[in-house]
C-alpha cells in the first residue's frame, strides 16, 4: 500500500519544501510520498481528478477534503471527502483494496 500526497500550490512547494514536510510530518518514502512538478501539469491533474480550490483574500489555499483510493489495476475505486462517519469507510475501502487478488495481466 502507497500513500501519495499531491500539492495544491505547485507554484511554491518545491520537492526539499516537500520532504521536508514529510519529515515533519513523520513519513516517509517509499511508502508515502508529496507530489508536485510543472505548475500546469499538477493543476490540471489536481481538475482532472475533481479536486476543488482557491485562494482566499489571505492567498491560502482553500480545499476541499479528498481522499481516492485506487485499485491494483490503478482505477479508482473509491473517493471520499472525509468526516467522522466517511474515516470508517475509508478504513474499510483500504481492507478491501488490499485483500484484492493481483492482477493477472497489466493492464
């Protein structure tokens, strides 16, 4: 199981900013990792992917919660805007992503 973290301020979050937050925040590769790269690549994945933001009049980045999880054929497989009752889903997602069969083929 891998954790990724993609940056929503791709214009500032360097990768040493990046890992030094990780270390921050006591993870590390190869099982976690923060993401960032060309400012119009990550923004448009962060659209593809439905993520919603701004920056409000302070110039913080305001977001909404989301969490994807993807199978082992790397579809998603579930997405949730996280609350109280949505941690338990989410924990329930990762039991059944993780007790899935690899796949035969690539596909």
């Amino acid at each position: 199981m891998y954790f990724v973290a993609i940056t929503l301020d791709p214009e500032n979050d360097s990768v040493s900013k990046l890992n030094y937050l990780a270390d921050a925040q006591g993870v590390s590769a190869p099982m976690f990792q923060f993401l960032t790269g060309d400012c119009v690549e990550v923004n448009h994945v962060l659209d593809k992917i439905g993520l919603e933001r701004f920056r409000d009049e302070n110039g913080v980045i305001q977001h909404t919660n989301l969490y994807l999880v993807i199978d082992r054929t790397g579809k998603v497989a579930y997405r949730f805007s996280l609350g109280e009752l949505q941690e338990d889903w989410l924990v329930e997602a990762l039991k059944l992503v993780c007790a899935e069969q690899e796949p035969a083929y690539a596909p």
